[in-house]
C-alpha cells in the first residue's frame, strides 16, 4: 500500500494476480448475499481515480475476469499519465 494512505473500511489492498503492487484497493459489498457490487480505486498523486466499478457474479469461483482486471490496469496507467502531466508524480 502507498505511504501516507489511510485504510478504508471494507476495502482490500490487491496482494496477489495481475493487479498486485499497484495500491489499488478493492471494495466489495454484498447484496442480498448473492452478488457484489466492486470497485477499484487508486490514489495516484493528489487524486483518487475510480477505476471500474461492476457487479460481480461469477459462476465460476470468485476470481474477476481477465477483461475486467485489463480495464483496471489499462485506467491504472491513464491515471499515472494524467498524474505526471499535472506534476504530481
């Protein structure tokens, strides 16, 4: 996790996969014990970009998609490039 970023109640950093290292935080909240509604979050510089948000239902275990976790990445890296460009990292 980042220094200097508070925990958030609820979310989880990403300690393993594609998206592991990154400090972007995983938030999950069920509903009606049967779905979960995640979002993905990064602070990169001064900002916190929300990354993807989805309801996730997996029928096949709890692992998130590929083109899912690609998304994240993908908006991951066009945060730390509007970061940079406002001179903030």
């Amino acid at each position: 996790m980042q220094s200097g970023v508070q925990v958030v109640p609820g979310a989880k950093p990403l300690g393993k996969g594609a998206l592991k290292g990154l400090g972007i935080i995983e938030l999950c909240d069920d509903h009606d014990g049967d779905t979960c509604r995640t979002v993905y979050a990064a602070r990169v510089g001064r900002a916190v970009y929300v990354l993807d948000a989805f309801k996730k239902q997996s029928k096949h275990g709890i692992a998130t998609p590929k083109h899912e976790t690609d998304l994240v990445r993908q908006r991951y890296e066009a945060a730390v490039r509007d970061a940079r460009e406002r001179g903030e990292v």
